[in-house]
C-alpha cells in the first residue's frame, strides 16, 4: 500500500511541517500533508497522510481530539503558552479547591476566541504571521465543545487531561481559566493522546520509521477508508459506479437506498471502497453525489 494514513509521535522543537518534509523523504512522495497542527513546543499525535489520502485531509481535521496539557497559573502571555513574551505576572494564585471548580465549570458548549498566535487566515495570511508583524486583527468568538477537563495539581502547575470537539485551542482554554481565576493562566506542555479513532499509542517516533525498510515502513500505512468508518456504506453496482466516476449523481430510488438528506457516505464499487459521496437533494428526488474520490491521483 502506498497511500494512506500514518500515525506519527511528533517530537517538541520541530513544526508540524518539519514532520511532513522528513515524511516526505521517507516515502519518497510530494504528495504528503499533515492533519491538525501541533506547535512547535507540543509532542504527541499528528495524522501525516500520504498519497492520495492528502485529499481526506479536511475530514480527519473534523474529528475530535484529546490532550494532556499542563497549566501554569500567575502568568500571562502574548501566545497564551509559555514560550511566549511575559505580559503580567502573579503570586495570588486561589486555593486548589477553586482552581478544580472553574476549571469544570468550562465543560459543555462554550465560546472561544482563536489565539492571535495561530494558523487561522485572515484575508489569506495567517494570523501568527500578522501576529508576527505587530498586527492584531479582530476574532470573533466560535463555538466549541468540552467533553471532558480532568484536573489536579497544586500552587501553580496543574495538568490537565481535555476531550474537545475540532477547533478547540488548549492555549486559549488555558489562558481562559487563568483569566476566570484572576491570576492569569498559560499553557506549559501539551501532548495531543487521540484524533477520531487514533491513539497515541499506536504512532510512531520519526526515529523508528527512519530505522525501518522501505517495506516496512509502507506497512505502517492505515487504510484512507478508516477516517470515515463511521459513515454508512454505499454500495453501487457496474452500471452505477461508472456514472458516478463519470461524475453523475446516483438517486437513491434507483440503487434501492434511503439514506437521508445531507448524509456522507462510503461508496462501494466492486473492487471495494473508492470514494466519499453525500446525499443531496435534486429536482428529481434525494441522490448520492461524490465529494472525494481515492482511487484516482
């Protein structure tokens, strides 16, 4: 197999991209990309995909994720994490009791603003980049969701262990707890432990796939159809399958289907997974029509 989803333990001090270029090298391919961006200061779970799997780069973004990260109480920064520049400082940090109770107390459905200090665009360019440049630009809040904020520690340090929905910033989610507190709160560690049905456990240190043969690196590939196994298959016979990879929408009368409105789907053709299809609506009634297709460069 040479297409599909590799699990990767990032190491801190290198970027997320600097995984893709030695990525890259390995399995001798431009056609690599990452899923999910860790700063450079966090280790732990990066979706690398490789081949044609790049195209399924915005549905593993899509999942939600989990995180250890450490908390420092007492201080503020300009990229709401500790590597950043010192804004204010504290020595009034509450008693741990009051620490747990507002850190809970940010589990649910909330509202947060996206760092400055993050790979989100405006107008084309990055943020970090006009971060970078002295200039601060507006965010509006987007919502997000906390499944679940495990907490202990004591005086300034806390670790935390965070089940989000995509789109969650722990930087912020940090800084956003220290505000609450009053004393200020940054991030101080961070490792990302699962993305959809990945775990951390079952990723690989840039150092063991460099060690590997080529065959056995190759091997480490998971199958592209994983990122969407929650997704109810489709199964087309000759007759639709070439309509379809002719770019046709299939109606789900025809195929005897009944799935609903807005559904995204795994379609089957005789030689087995090949394409993610979603279900719109049409003059003609409800039909499947294909958003990515995998068996073709």
């Amino acid at each position: 197999m040479t297409d599909g989803i590799l699990l990767v333990h990032k190491p801190a001090g290198i970027t997320s991209f600097d995984v893709v270029a030695r990525i890259r090298r390995l399995y001798c391919t431009k056609k690599v990309g990452h899923t999910g961006t860790l700063d450079p200061m966090a280790t732990g779970l990066l979706g690398v995909l490789v081949g044609r799997a790049v195209k399924a780069s915005e549905f593993l973004t899509e999942k939600d994720k989990e995180y250890i990260a450490g908390l420092r109480l007492g201080l503020t920064t300009d990229t709401e994490d500790t590597t950043g520049k010192t804004l204010t400082e504290s020595d009034d940090i509450p008693p741990k009791e009051t620490v747990l109770e507002t850190a809970k107390a940010f589990v649910g459905d909330i509202m947060q603003v996206p760092p400055l200090y993050s790979a989100l665009k405006v107008n084309g360019q990055k943020l970090v980049d006009l971060a970078r440049q002295g200039i601060t630009v507006e965010r509006e809040a987007r919502p997000i969701t906390i499944y679940a904020l495990d907490i202990d520690g004591d005086g300034k340090d806390y670790t935390m262990r965070v089940a989000c929905s995509k789109g969650t910033y722990i930087r912020t989610l940090c800084a956003d707890i220290g505000a609450k507190l009053g004393c200020g709160g940054a991030m101080s560690s961070l490792i990302r432990t699962k993305a959809g049905i990945f775990h951390l456990e079952n990723a690989y240190t840039l150092e063991a796939l460099e060690a590997m043969t080529p065959e056995e690196r190759y091997a480490k590939l998971l199958p592209t159809e994983l990122l969407f196994e929650d997704y109810p298959i489709a199964r087309l016979s000759d007759f639709y399958a070439k309509l379809s990879h002719n770019g046709c929408e299939i109606y789900e009368r025809k195929i005897g289907a009944n799935f609903p409105l807005g559904e995204k789907l795994r379609v089957y053709d005789k030689n087995g997974f090949f394409a993610v299809g979603e279900v719109r609506q049409y003059d003609e009634g409800l039909a499947i029509k294909l958003l990515k297709r995998f068996d073709i460069t």
